[in-house]
C-alpha cells in the first residue's frame, strides 16, 4: 500500500503543479549514478567516523537525498513546463513511475509490502526500461523547450 500511496501522491504533485520536469528528471539520473560511484563507501566512511549511526540507514540517507529530495528541489523550484497537452502528462506519469521504481526497493527494506505494493513494483520494473528511455527522452525535450520561464 505504501508505494501506491507513493505514486498517487507523485503523480498528483506532479500533474497539478506543471512544473518543469526536465531537469528535474535529469537530476535523478545524475543521482543514481552519483550514488552508485561512492554512496555506499561515503556511508561506510561516515559510520566509521561518527559512533552510533548505523551505515544501512546511513545509505538510505544518502541515496534518499540524491535521488529524491535534491530532484523534487528541483521540480519545486523550476518554471512551468515548456510542454503541452497529453505530452506533459505522459512526462509527468514517466517521472512519478521512474521516481517510484527507484525507490521501490529502500521501502521495501523499511516498510513491510503487501501483495499490492509487489504487483506495483513488478509491474514498473518490468516497464523500467521503456519508461527510463522514454522519461529522458521528454525530459530533453522539455529542457531544450524551457528557457527561462519562456516556451520558444
């Protein structure tokens, strides 16, 4: 139930607001690539150094600001959408479900799944693929067609 919750409320932020989801998208990319280079050696550093805090959730930390929070930053902060019509919200859906599928996996570690939240995260990594080509796809075209608060 938590990651339908999750994405209902992704999708609503994200169709309601109209924001830019360009960069924001882009973003998020840049943060799993960041996160995987050096988050978990980061955490394990940081651990090591500062008694107490665990490295597991050190990780989740870590990972949750790069690709969640730093990205959603971003949305907020950003003009409204060099998109258009159907367009803009497919992009929309692509970002939440994109944004979903990557943090499928730390709330299934943290929060207990039902047979719902599976078939959610089933459903999305098996559309993973399609969904990440065709998110970075929009998300180019919607940067190239924002340009400072203007639609060329």
């Amino acid at each position: 139930m938590i990651l339908a919750v999750f994405l209902a409320a992704l999708l609503l932020l994200f169709v309601v607001a109209r924001h830019n989801v360009g960069v924001p998208f882009l973003a998020m990319i840049a943060g799993v690539a960041v996160y995987e280079s050096w988050g978990a050696s980061f955490s394990g550093f940081i651990a090591e150094h500062i008694s107490g805090l665990d490295a597991f959730w050190i990780q989740y930390a870590i990972y949750g600001i790069l690709v969640v929070v730093f990205p959603l930053i971003l949305y907020l902060r950003a003009g409204k959408s060099g998109l258009f019509g159907i367009l803009r919200v497919a992009e929309s859906i692509v970002f939440a479900a994109v944004l979903t599928i990557m943090v499928a996996e730390p709330l299934a570690s943290i929060f207990s799944f039902d047979t719902l939240a599976y078939d959610i995260a089933g459903f999305l990594n098996s559309i993973r693929g399609i969904a990440m080509i065709v998110g970075i796809a929009t998300a180019y075209v919607d940067a190239f067609l924002f340009h400072s608060g203007k639609v060329w």
